[in-house]
C-alpha cells in the first residue's frame, strides 16, 4: 500500500499545478469580464445622471426668456425710481421663484444696476454690470455665469436674457438656479458622481467635502480618491484608481472612473463605482471552477484505482481457469465502456449547462440596460418640449388676464388644455414603437398637424427670421397616421432645418405637399450646408449627428424614422435645389374616405 501511495504522488502534484495555471487564467479572464460588465452598468447611471443634469439645467435656462416677456418688466426699467412699482415687481419675482424652485430671480438696468429683485431689497442697487451674464444679455443672446462668493464660499448658477423695448435692450431678467436641488438628486445615486468644470474644478457635488475642490490636487480626508483622475476618456472607456472610500475608512478601494461631457456648459460628468464586487465575482467563479475540477480529478483517480483493482482480480482470476478468466474479461470491458460513455455524458452535461447560464445571464443584462437607456431618453426627449410651452402660455394668459384681454387669455388657456392632453398621449409613447404597425392610427387631416406643429415653434420661428413657404397643403387632405407622432416628426425636421441654417446668410426652410394615386409626399428642403453623401447612409442611426457637441444626442432622426415606419410609409433624405438638406416623408393617402368641406 506504502508503494502505491507514492506512485500516486506524481501524477497528483502534475494534477495540482496543471490546476493552478488554470485558476489563474480563469481569474484573469472572469476579472476582465466583471469590470467591463461593471463598466456598462455604470455607463447607464451615467446616462441617467447625465440626462438629470440636462433636464435641470435645460428648465432652468429657459426661465429668463419667458420671464422676460411679462410688460412688468418693462415697466420697472421705464420707471427705475418708482419705489410702489418696485415693491409690486419683487413680490412678482417672489412668486416665480418659488413656483419654479429657482433661488433667486432680479431685473437690471443696461448699466447693471439691480432694480428689483425676488429677496426684496437684499441686492437693490448692486452694480452687477461687470458680471459676464449681463455683458452677454446687453448683447441679445442668453447668459451664463457660474458665481463663487470668495468669502461664503456660496455657489450660484445665473442665466440672464435681455428684456426688449422694440428692437433694443431695456434691460436683463436673470434667473438663479438652485444648485442645492442638483446635488440632492447627485447624492441619491449609489455610486459617486460628481462634474468638475473646464479648470478641474469640482462645481457640483453630494458630498460637501468634494466641492470647489481642484481633482488634479490631492487633500487628506477626502470622500473619494478625486486626486489623479483624468477626463480625456472616451464614452466607451474607463480607468482604475485607488483611495479612500470616506472619511472613516483608513484603507484604499478601488473604484471604476466613467467621464462623460456636459457639453454645453463645457463641464465634466465623474462616477465613481466601486470595483469589489467585480473582484468577489471573479473570486466566486475560481472557487466555482477550482471545485468542479477537483471533483472530476478525483472522478478519475477513482476511476483509475477502480480499474487496477479490477486488473488485480483478473490476474488472480487466471488461476481458476480459461472459462472464468473469459468471463470476467468481458464483464471489465463492459463496464470500462459504460464508465468512458458515462463520463463524457457528464463533461458534455456540464458544459452545455455552464453555456445556457451564461447565454442567459448576458440577455438578461442587456434586456434591462436597453430598457433603461430607452426609457430615460424618451421621456427626456419627449416632455421637454410641451412642458416649456405650457410654462410660456401660461405666463402670456397671466399678462392677459392682467391687461383684460380676456379673449387672448382664453386662446393661451385652450392651448395649454391641448398641450396637457398632449402629454398624456406622450406618457403612452413608449408602448407606441412596440406595437403592431396598425395599432393606434386614423385618419389625420394635415392641416391640423401643421398648424400645431408651426405654432408650437412660431417663437424660434421668428426668433431665426425664417417663415417657411408651404405649398400644395389643401383642406380636406389626410394621412394614415397619428396625429401627435407626425406632429412631433414635422417639429423635429423643421427644427433641424434651423438649426442646418443658423450660419446662413438669408436662411429658408421650403414645405411642399403633393398628393398621387398612390399616396402623399411630405418635402421639407433648406438652404443650408446640407448631408454629405457618405453620411446618408447613416443619418437614422441611433446617436448618430453632426451637430456640434452639445447640440444634440443624434435621437431626434432615429426616433423620426421608426414612427414613420409604424405608419407603414417610409423617409428619405436628399439634397435641395438650393444645395441644403431634403427630408421626403411618403405616406399612405386617405383622401377618398374623408368628405371636403
């Protein structure tokens, strides 16, 4: 027995290394495997909380041009020394603030001055005109200043828009966005997020111990390890670094870094996801394989020290005759041959096993990552927009009511009641690109669809100086469609179309309506740069654009193509004669149903 055990040793030892190699390989394999699925997983919070930040500072920008609208404005920059008039503005300003969630709204004079403010006479006549946000509303356009009071350390994002007497500036309504609300929102994520703006500078933060700290700096007693990161990675790329989890944690983690643009405000969005886990789950795996190794290694000593027990007896067997040694030769074949086919039947079992788990685990995680970048960026991109214009028409009707025209107050009110029921069709809008292509379409008269299409973008309409000419649109035509869905594509084409023609001299935006036999052609052409023939091809995939970072996400095309889709027609892009971008929708006609006032 002594001898056998050590002929044993060998052949164990070679077993045990051979393990060993293998281990290490399949940690290596599973790590790398782990943290890029930790990656994607925290790529989506990133979207998320990426999309957050817009939304919040997108409300916020867009308060200053509505507030600027309402005559008490004008009036207060007409009369600056009438203290009632002042007194009832503030009370105005208040009022709007609080209803917005802003911290702070005032009005300036051209020279900077403050006239009225929502904090009373906290900031009345404070000279604020060297401020960059009142330099750039005395030049028409929107202001930005990111505000750090050197002595409270208090930050405060303003956006300023000029108040218009005629064709000149009277003034700059400014409105403070409350970055408390934002940070809140930062902290409630299970990773660390925080965004730094172009010097490295942390401008937002849950943590108050990481604001208005500089992430190319190291400081004893951060919350994370923020000293050493880098922000020039790609959105498909991540980095590893080390620190401290908090304050009472004395020992480094390691943590997955993701950076990802806020490009209009030319700062930088940081996560922070702890990579232990990644790490538990490649150990898991070790362990997993480590034990099923060692039970098929000693499945087959067994089977081995089986079989040499059987050649013993068999040798003994010899000894009692010809007719038993056959007899048992036979009996020890068969089973060796019942082992071998038992064996590999259980190796094959548990590989195919292993697969289906594994196959099944990765469609199960991109099934919800999908959803969740589905879900997020539809209701993002789709209740923006209504939410802006029921804000406007409602201050319009309070100006209305104000001034006693009640029948221009009504008109805004029915406008927002059709806005509200718009946004109960757009609550259902996600189901809609599931469904079956004719589930949910009638029969819509276009004149309808362009008339609120247009009016819904009258403002930057005549903001840009663009009327567009429509031709061959006639009442009495309809489409098979929906009527909210094509809407929304006709915005959305116009609305590229301005923004294809921003930089042009004399911009023009062409509809033209033809109908046949067969159905009815959609045309809407511009003048301006156009879609180079290589990037046609490519110009309704998800993400895709070229606009310039910050412009947009490259949905709105993608989005455009699938509803088109769903209505059975079809859309194509070419060039204009004018040389610009042509976007032609093909539609199914239902002229013949519909009777022609």
């Amino acid at each position: 027995m002594k001898l056998r055990a050590t002929s044993l040793l060998g052949p164990v030892a070679g077993v045990v290394l051979a393990a060993v190699m293998v281990m290490g390989g399949v940690f290596v394999t599973a790590e790398r495997y782990y943290l890029n699925q930790l990656a994607e997983e925290a790529g989506a919070s990133i979207e998320l909380q990426r999309e957050n930040l817009a939304g919040w500072l997108g409300r916020f920008r867009a308060l200053p041009s509505v507030y600027s609208r309402h005559p008490a404005l004008l009036a207060a920059l007409d009369a600056p020394d009438d203290g009632a008039l002042r007194d009832r503005l503030n009370i105005l300003l208040e009022s709007w603030t609080y209803s917005t969630g802003a911290e702070e709204s005032y009005l300036l004079g051209i020279d900077g001055r403050v006239l009225a403010s929502s904090s009373g006479d906290t900031r009345a006549g404070r000279n604020m005109g060297h401020r960059p946000h009142h330099f750039e509303a005395m030049q028409g356009r929107l202001g930005r200043w990111f505000e750090v009071d050197a002595r409270t350390r208090l930050r405060g994002y303003h956006f300023s828009f000029p108040v218009w007497r005629g064709s000149e500036v009277a003034g700059v309504v400014v409105v403070t966005a409350n970055v408390g609300d934002m940070e809140d929102e930062l902290r409630l994520s299970p990773d660390e997020v925080f965004v730094t703006d172009a010097r490295g500078l942390v401008v937002l933060s849950g943590h108050p111990d990481l604001r208005l700290t500089q992430i190319g700096s190291s400081r004893d007693g951060l919350v994370v390890p923020v000293a050493g990161l880098t922000t020039d990675l790609s959105e498909g790329e991540f980095e590893l670094v080390r620190g401290r989890a908090d304050r009472s944690d004395r020992k480094e983690q390691e943590f997955v870094h993701l950076v990802r643009p806020v490009a209009t405000e030319g700062w930088m969005l940081h996560l922070l996801a702890a990579s232990a886990q990644a790490h538990t789950k490649a150990y898991v795996v070790v362990a997993l394989s480590g034990l099923i190794a060692t039970v098929i290694a000693l499945a087959g000593l067994l089977v081995g020290a089986r079989g040499r027990l059987l050649h013993d007896r068999l040798l003994a067997g010899e000894r009692e005759g010809r007719l038993l040694e056959r007899k048992v030769a036979m009996r020890t074949a068969d089973l060796s041959a019942a082992n071998q086919s038992l064996a590999r039947e259980v190796r094959d079992r548990s590989a195919a096993e292993a697969e289906l788990r594994q196959t099944q685990n990765d469609l199960v995680q991109a099934g919800k990552l999908a959803v969740l970048g589905q879900m997020s960026t539809a209701l993002s991109h789709e209740f923006n927009q209504p939410l802006t214009a029921i804000r406007s028409y409602a201050e319009n009707a309070t100006a209305f009511v104000e001034q006693g025209r009640e029948d221009r107050a009504r008109e805004n009110l029915e406008r927002i009641m059709r806005l509200t029921a718009r946004m109960a069709q757009l609550s259902r809008r996600l189901s809609n690109f599931a469904r079956k292509p004719a589930e949910g379409m009638q029969d819509v008269a276009l004149t309808d669809v362009f008339d609120e299409a247009l009016g819904l973008m009258a403002a930057r309409l005549t903001r840009a100086g663009v009327k567009p000419r429509i031709t061959g649109l006639r009442n009495g035509l309809t489409v098979r469609a929906g009527a909210i869905r094509l809407q929304h594509v006709l915005m959305n084409l116009i609305g590229n179309a301005l923004d294809a023609t921003e930089d042009t001299l004399n911009p023009a935006i062409d509809i033209d309506i033809r109908e046949d036999e067969n159905g009815v052609n959609i045309t809407v052409s511009d003048n301006g740069p156009g879609v180079p023939e290589e990037l046609r091809e490519s110009i309704f995939d998800p993400f895709f654009t070229t606009k310039e970072v910050g412009r947009g996400v490259g949905l709105g095309l993608s989005i455009s193509y699938n509803i088109i889709r769903d209505f059975g027609g079809r859309i194509r892009v070419g060039v204009s004669d004018q040389g610009g971008a042509r976007f032609c929708i093909r539609l199914a006609s239902t002229d013949e149903q519909v009777a022609v006032e």
